[in-house]
C-alpha cells in the first residue's frame, strides 16, 4: 500500500470531522474547510492506488 493512500485516508478522516465540527459550531468557513480536505484526500488516496496499481501491487 502507497503512503499516499495512507495520507489521503487520514485527510479524508480529518476534513469529516472538520466539517461535522463546522455544521455544529454554525461555522462555514471550518465546514467548508472540511470539504476542501476530504476532496484533497480522495485525490490523494486515488494517486496513490494508481501507484499502487503501476507496481503491480
């Protein structure tokens, strides 16, 4: 498994509860914040499964 993968799970983790945080708090800039993360995440974890796939693994 990629380290990207890795990362891009824990930033997806990360941008949820930033964005549970946020719905709660009433605060849009932290939940949006949160959606930003969890996208940059998915991308992340994506890069790194095609790592994963090019290696054979």
């Amino acid at each position: 498994m990629d380290k990207d993968r890795v990362k891009g799970s824990a930033q997806q983790a990360k941008g949820a509860v930033k964005e549970a945080a946020g719905k709660v708090t009433g605060d849009a800039k932290l939940q949006s914040e949160g959606k930003t993360d969890k996208v940059a995440g998915k991308i992340r974890n994506a890069i790194g499964g095609l790592k994963d796939s090019l290696r054979g693994k």
